[in-house]
C-alpha cells in the first residue's frame, strides 16, 4: 500500500482533508519521505515525524506524545489520546496548527539524532 492508495481508499469529501494535511506536512518538513507505517500514512525525516489517519467521525494526527505536550494549550479544544489528536469532519482542520507541530518535530528530530 502506498499513502495515494491508503488516501485513495475513503469517500472524495475525506480524500480531500487527507489531502490537505498531507499537504502541510509536506510543506513543513520538505526532506521528509513518506511510508505507510502501522497501516497508515507516516513522514519520516531522522526517524518516525508524523503519522496520520482516516476514521469515521475524525482524523487522526500523531505527532508522538511530545508534540502533543508542547502544543498542549492549542490543541485542549480536540479530543487526544496519549500520542493523538482526533480533527472532526464537521470542524475545519486546524492547518496552521498542524503546520507549527511538523515544525517542531522536525526540530526535535533533528536535535535527537546530533546527540
């Protein structure tokens, strides 16, 4: 399976968010690559960045724990989970937001793999 597949798979209306944050993340972490890790869409960039997902209500974005942790005051309006974030369909997705965590993953990979 690839990321076009895994995207391909849902209805055209969720297509086109998965677009969207697939898009930011790209933009975000230009070196990154793309994988599909644990069955759903990964970047990778000095190891594991981002991963995110489709679900029947949401989309699921998982920036690891400390992405959550540092963003914590901008993401108390969504629901989380200890690595995740749940976006609704029926909100608009939070791009910017999204944008400032890839950012600050990358950083943090970066910062991990010079020690």
């Amino acid at each position: 399976m690839t990321v076009d597949s895994y995207i391909a798979s849902f209805p055209a209306d969720v297509q086109t968010l998965l677009q969207q944050v697939r898009k930011t993340i790209q933009q975000a972490a230009p070196g990154a690559t793309e994988a599909i890790k644990y069955g759903i869409p990964t970047f990778i960039l000095n190891g594991n960045l981002v991963h995110f997902a489709a679900f029947k209500h949401h989309i699921g974005f998982y920036p690891a724990p400390t992405g959550i942790k540092a963003f914590e005051q901008e993401l108390s309006p969504y629901k989380q989970g200890k690595g995740s974030i749940q976006f609704p369909f029926d909100q608009p997705l939070p791009l910017e937001l999204i944008n400032k965590i890839v950012i600050y993953r990358v950083k943090q990979n970066a910062d991990k793999k010079k020690r």
